[in-house]
C-alpha cells in the first residue's frame, strides 16, 4: 500500500511563489473543500483505521453513510493521493492511523467543526474590505476580517505539526484562494503593481475602507511586503505579475470563484448528487464554457504549443496533406488549429457550441487557417457525427464533461465517423492505474464530479472502452500536463514516443 504522491502529511505549500499561485488560484479551495466534506459526511468516522480492521469499499462505505457512491470515490481517491486515507489492492479503504490520531484529538475536532460555518461569508471577503464592515449571510452578521487576521494574519498556533498542516489544509487553502480573490477584484494587486502606496492611497484609489487586513494576508502569502512609505509587492511577486500575468491571475481566481458556493455544499452533492453548479444545465453550461473559451484563448499561445507538438506527434506516422479532421469540444480551436497549420492542404472541422465557436473563429482567423476551416454548431451529447467521414478526429479535453455512462456511446459515434485507417486523438488527463494520482488530476476530475460532469479514466480504462467499439489499438502518451491517447482499428500504425516540441509559433 502507500500512495504515489511520495510524501506523508508533509507540509503541502509548494517551495516557489510561482507554484504557490498554481495552487492557491487552482486547488487550494478544492482541498479545503474536500477536508470539510469528509468531515461533515461521516467519513473519516466511517472509515476503520488502517491494522485496526478490515479496509472497506467504497459500496459499503456509500451505503453506511446515505451517500453517492462517485462522489464518495471522488473524495476518498484524493484523501488517499494525500496519505490520509490508505487503499489496499483490491480498492478497499482505511483511515490512515495519522489520521484517526489527530480526529480523535476531541479539542482538536471542535476547532475543525467550528470552522465549518465559515464557508459561505469567506466567499463575501471583498465586500467586507470594501465596506469595512461585517458582511449578511443567511440573517446573520458575520466579521469576516477579524475571522481572516485569526486563522491566516495571527493564528494561534497548534501544538504539533501534524495538527499545524490537517488545519491548514481543512480551513487556510481556502482562505488563500479568497484572499487573492479579493484583492485582484478590488483593484489592490493592479494599483501595487504599479507602484509603493500608503494604506491609505490604497483604500482611496481601490475604493475600498478596509485594505490593511488583505494587505497583511497578502504578506503572510509572500505577495507583499511593508516599507517605510507603504506597501509594495515583493520582488518575486513583482516579476511573477509583470505584463499580462496579472490579468490572467484575476481571470484565473474569477473562473476559481464560480466554484465557491458549489464547493461549500459539495456534502449535498456527495449525499444526492444534487448539484449547484450543473454544467448539464444548457443556461448554465452556457455561460460557463463562453467565459471558459475566452479563459483559454488567454493562453493561448501555451495550449497551442501543446497542441502542435500533438499534431507533430500523429504525423509522424500517419501523414496530415489532404486530411480531413474533425475537432470536437474545440473549445478556443487550438487543437484543429494545430493540425491544419502541419499541412497546407489539411481540412478542419471544428464542432461546439454556437456561442463557443464565435472565439474559435476569431482564433482561427489569427492563425491564418480560416481558409481550411468549418464550423459546426451542435450538442455534443447527441450530434451524429456521420460515417466514415474524417482521417482524424481529436477529443481535446472533452470526456471529462461526459457521465461515465455517456462515454461508450460518444466512442461509438466517433469511431462510426472515423475512415478505416483514421485515427482518434484523445488529449485528456489521465489518472495511473491505482486511480490515486496525480495529484493535479484528482483535483480536476474533483471539479468535473462537483458540477455533474465526468470522470476522469486509466489508460487501461479508456483501452477497454475504445475496443469496445472497434478501436482495438491504443497508446497513451505523456504530454506536459496532461496525456495523449491515440486509437484506431487494427493494422493502423501509432505514435510511441511523443514529438519534439516545435519551434516558438507566430500568434
């Protein structure tokens, strides 16, 4: 037993700034989230303690305590990732003995339980520097300020260092995420940059009455620090945030925010599998993907690195001059793009949302292969695809919208599209195959149960859906940051070692 992430109960808080922002603007909620849930589900008490009884599956464990048996999965793979929780071979649980030691600690327990409340006016953070004053939630008044100097300015300490990191995690990860939430929405991280100011010039300029606790909060982050006139970013914090690197941290903590409410009542998810952020709502799903296109197109640049070197990648093997390929879920239309920039005669399709593809026709246009472009606006969860109709279908970071039920059947519409020796090219995070890491994976497919969207698989897993539908060869490749599968019917050749990256793009 044991878990691939390689450390026990370690401090967690990455050793550069840089990293740090990736969390706090990332994951940092999720894992306070996923501490505060367990506990208010039962499911740290469910669990018998690792040598003290038999390890559980997570049937029983659903059972017992009136809960989904996915979303129990969702939580329990990340618990084991972080060493709190142990899985045997066979998929059973146990609550790792650190674990129990410390929620057995009664004191230790009601600090956590009194945290519990605190979720949904930490997410008013901004309107309480705004204002000054307590913020209304739910009838009551709550001083969300003094709450912040407690637990993150001048915290009293614990007793161990166990106790330190299981609080930290439960209450601070949050609090990181708020505190960088509201001084990118306030105006104050956009007004250091520019220059040293007073606490003073700061409220005036920011429009905000109470900016000395966010500044305060920001220099326990490492973000700022005071001088004798004012305020200033650090130096490591004034690099990471030079040029457009601010903004896409706002656009980051704003996309971070629309998971707020969801994530503090991820218990009735877990228990009903209701959800209060339903991308499977066509409204809601709407609106998410339009701001999460334009989120991409941010970084652009990136992802079409990526996406190049994937396209590199499959020509190797399989050449692209004449290709007709279809893109769907493009999303910003990196990954078509990518593809029809490798041959001039290549032909793409980008298929998604109608509103989805108003960015991705502006993205395609820059990249000078609108000529080569078509766009189909559709539902992804019915559109049939055609028969036999594209060389090469790409999959960008789309299964994990998909219900575990709806895969087969989107497999099968996309391998009735795909020629005889066409190829499937999935760009996907996939999970190794104890489904305990990484680490970044788990907090995703975390986000994609929350709001009624998919899971993430295991290359075995896909392996065998994909057969299932006649697609009998597959390979997973690395790729920095998430994975490639290729598919296709038998005979057909596949990559088996990833491209070198391309030369630096004109975008």
């Amino acid at each position: 037993m044991g878990t691939s992430c390689g450390f026990m109960a370690a401090p967690h808080e990455p050793v550069s700034l840089a990293q740090s922002l990736h969390f706090w603007a990332r994951n940092a909620s999720n894992e306070s989230a996923l501490f505060q849930t367990a506990l208010r589900v039962g499911l740290f008490d469910a669990l018998t303690v690792e040598g003290r009884g038999e390890p559980l599956p997570v049937e029983t464990l659903a059972e017992r305590l009136g809960c989904s048996a996915r979303g129990l999965r969702s939580l329990l793979e990340l618990l084991v990732c972080l060493d709190f929780v142990r899985m045997d071979d066979t998929r059973r649980f146990s609550l790792a003995p650190h674990t129990a030691t410390l929620l057995g600690d009664s004191a230790f327990r009601q600090q956590l339980q009194a945290e519990l409340p605190w979720w949904g006016p930490m997410g008013l953070l901004a309107d309480a520097v705004k204002s000054g004053e307590p913020v209304d939630f739910e009838g009551q008044r709550w001083d969300v300020l003094s709450h912040l100097r407690e637990r993150l300015v001048a915290p009293t300490p614990f007793a161990t260092p166990a106790h330190e990191d299981f609080f930290d995690r439960f209450t601070r990860s949050g609090l990181r995420t708020q505190v960088l939430l509201a001084a990118g929405q306030s105006g104050l991280l956009a007004a250091l940059a520019e220059d040293v100011r007073t606490e003073q010039a700061l409220g005036e300029s920011t429009s905000t009455r109470a900016p000395g606790v966010l500044l305060e909060a920001l220099a326990v982050l490492g973000m700022t620090r005071r001088q004798e006139d004012g305020w200033a970013l650090t130096p490591e914090a004034k690099t990471l945030l030079e040029g457009k690197a601010l903004a896409y941290l706002v656009r980051s903590l704003s996309v971070s925010a629309r998971y707020w409410e969801a994530l503090g009542r991820l218990d009735e998810t877990v228990r009903h599998e209701r959800y209060v952020l339903d991308l499977k709502d066509p409204e809601v799903s709407g609106r998410f993907y339009a701001d999460n296109s334009q989120q991409i197109t941010a970084v652009f640049a990136t992802h079409f690195q990526l996406s190049r070197r994937a396209a590199a990648t499959l020509a190797g093997v399989r050449p692209l001059e004449g290709a007709a390929v279809l893109d769907i879920g493009t999303g910003s239309g990196v990954w078509g793009a990518a593809f029809a920039r490798t041959s001039s005669s290549t032909h793409v399709t980008y298929f998604d949302q109608a509103i989805v593809l108003e960015q991705v026709r502006r993205n395609v246009a820059k990249l000078e292969v609108a000529d080569r472009a078509r766009f189909w606006p559709g539902n992804l969860f019915t559109q049939d695809f055609g028969a036999a109709d594209f060389d090469v279908i790409i999959l960008p970071q789309v299964l994990n919208v998909l219900s575990p039920k709806d895969v087969p059947d989107i497999f099968a519409r996309v391998a009735r599209a795909l020629r005889p020796d066409g190829i499937l090219v999935i760009a996907e995070y996939v999970l190794n195959e104890r489904r305990d890491g990484p680490l970044d994976h788990l907090y995703f497919g975390f986000r994609r149960f929350m709001t009624n969207e998919g899971d993430l698989l295991s290359a075995s897993e896909y392996a065998k859906l994909l057969a299932d539908v006649g697609l009998t060869t597959s390979v997973c490749i690395p790729l920095p940051t998430q994975e490639l599968v290729f598919a296709a019917r038998d005979g057909v050749a596949l990559p088996t070692a990833l491209a070198p990256p391309p030369r630096p793009p004109s975008v």
